[in-house]
C-alpha cells in the first residue's frame, strides 16, 4: 500500500464526520454535476469530479497536512475521496441509508449546512472593502492616546540578588550580559522585553516603567514573579497599525459582528423552549383603572 494511500486511509477515519454531508448529498443529487466538471477518478463507475474535490478540499482544511502542497495536497485528498466513496457504496449495499439512525444524521447534517450556506452568505455581503475601511477608521479614530515602553529587566528571586545584579550595572557592567547571566526570565533573551503598554504588564512593572525615562535603571521592583532591575531603553505614542497589516482581523471582526447581529435579530423574534431552563413567567395583566382613576389624570 503506498504512503499516501495510507495517508488518505488515515484522514478518511478522522475526518469522515466532516465530510459526511458532502457524501450524503451526492448520494441524493444524481445528475447534478455540471458539465464543465472533470472527471479525476471512477469508483466502481461512479465519478469523482474536480468539484468534487475542490469541495472536499475546502472542507478538509487543517486536516490536511501541511506540507502538502500543489498536486500532492490533490492527490492526498483524491486518495480520500477514492476511500470514501468505496465506503459509501459498502453503506449502501448494508442499506443504511434507510436506517432512523441514518436520517437522524442527514437531518442534521442538512441543518448544519444550511446554516453554514446563510453564515457564509452573510459574510460575503459583509465583508466589503467599504466596511472593512469604515470600521477601521472607527477603530483608529477611537483609539486613546497611549505610550509604548522598550525596556530590558533582569529578573531574579530575591531583593539581595536584585541589588548585587544593580551594582554590577551600575558599575558599568553591560545590562544584556548581567541579564543573561543572572535573569531566570526565560522569554527575554538578554533581558530584552520589546515593546509593550503599561497595561500589558503586572501593575508594580507597569507602574515602575511609567515614571521612567530613557536611560535610566530602576532600583529593585518588586512582582508576584520576584525582584525586577528595569532598564527604559525608549518610550513612544502608540502608533495604530496600518489596515494592510490587521485587514484580515478587521474583516473577521465585520462578518462576526454580522453573523452575531443576525442571530440574535432571529432569536428577538422566534419563541424558544428549552427543556433544561424554567419558561418566563407571562407578564401580568395590569388592572383596569377606576373611573376616578381617570378622572384624576
């Protein structure tokens, strides 16, 4: 059996949930592939088109493996596509498909795509340039004016160590190379911590960095992670990033916003019954007033 034979065998297992709808369909849609559809592969005389696998591709996703690429990552999933199809016809010769566990799954499967096809609508219609560009500027414009710090600390368990790491600086020691030495922060390579906002670290840091400027070292600061020695190499207005770099988070955040707007529109007008919570109690109907109730208005 060849690798990618067995590979395919190994995806079909794993991602057969995924992609039974596509396979369910085709079992109830004979006649309705296109005419410009290429026909990559015959099972048994059934056709596998490059629909067909365009499809699959689509749904497989991630479970395909990543270095796959170009007419390898095709002919993986045809692979899979071959398996499946023998499967489905085995399922068909036991007469599953006529079984009530069988009906319940297309049901929901048929639900599940349904879903999915109006989601996928409404994303297309939302994510236009025009909105994408709209919210942006509205993000940009509402951004409070922050600073940005560039400092190296050396981080170590004591207040003793702290100030011999302090003294060793001071003395014109270099600040990386004591870092290095001494620091038991793992992610800081040379004490090195980038660029970050006040609020991004623990308050006493944050803080600690806040009153500093340029050039200068702090005495020993003390955090829930142990004794800090701070240097400020830089401090700057936060820049907002330009839409080329954050485009696709933006156009995420503008067809979520639409998918959440529009099922929550369905849910304010639809009555819904849940077994697991106790239903609302109906509104009591107010008293009629008195005569001289209205009189006194």
């Amino acid at each position: 059996m060849s690798h990618a034979r067995k590979n395919a065998r190994s995806l079909a297992r794993a991602a057969l949930g995924a992609t039974a709808l596509a396979a369910l369909l085709a079992m109830s849609a004979v006649g309705a592939t296109s005419a410009e559809a290429k026909t990559l592969a015959k099972v048994n005389g059934v056709e596998i088109t490059d629909e067909d696998l365009n499809m699959a591709m689509e749904d497989l996703g991630g479970a395909i493996p990543r270095q796959l690429e170009g007419k390898a990552r095709e002919s993986y999933v045809l692979d899979f596509l071959i398996d499946e199809q023998l499967v489905v016809q085995k399922a068909q010769a036991d007469k599953l498909a006529e079984t009530p566990e069988f009906a319940k799954k297309l049901a929901y499967l048929r639900d599940k795509a349904l879903m999915e096809t109006l989601l996928g609508d409404v994303a297309k219609q939302a994510a236009t340039e025009a909105a994408i560009k709209q919210t942006y500027d509205e993000a940009a414009k509402n951004q409070k004016p922050e600073t940005e710090y560039h400092a190296h600390h050396i981080l170590v368990p004591t207040e003793e160590e702290a100030k011999a790491a302090l003294k060793r600086v001071k003395g014109g020691e270099d600040f990386g190379k004591v870092a290095t030495e001494l620091s038991k922060d793992p992610g800081a390579k040379g004490g090195d911590l980038g660029w970050f906002t006040k609020d991004r670290m623990v308050p006493e840091f944050g803080d600690a960095a806040a009153k500093m400027e340029p050039g200068q070292i702090s005495d020993p600061v003390k955090t829930q992670f142990g004794w800090h020695i701070i240097r400020l190499d830089e401090k700057r207005p936060k820049v907002f990033p330009p839409l080329d770099q954050v485009k696709d988070q933006v156009a995420r955040y503008v067809v979520q916003k639409a998918q959440s707007e529009l099922v929550m529109k369905l849910r304010e007008g639809a009555k819904i019954e849940r077994a697991d919570q106790p239903a609302e109690a109906p509104k009591a109907a107010e008293p009629p007033k008195k005569a001289d109730d209205k009189k006194k208005k």
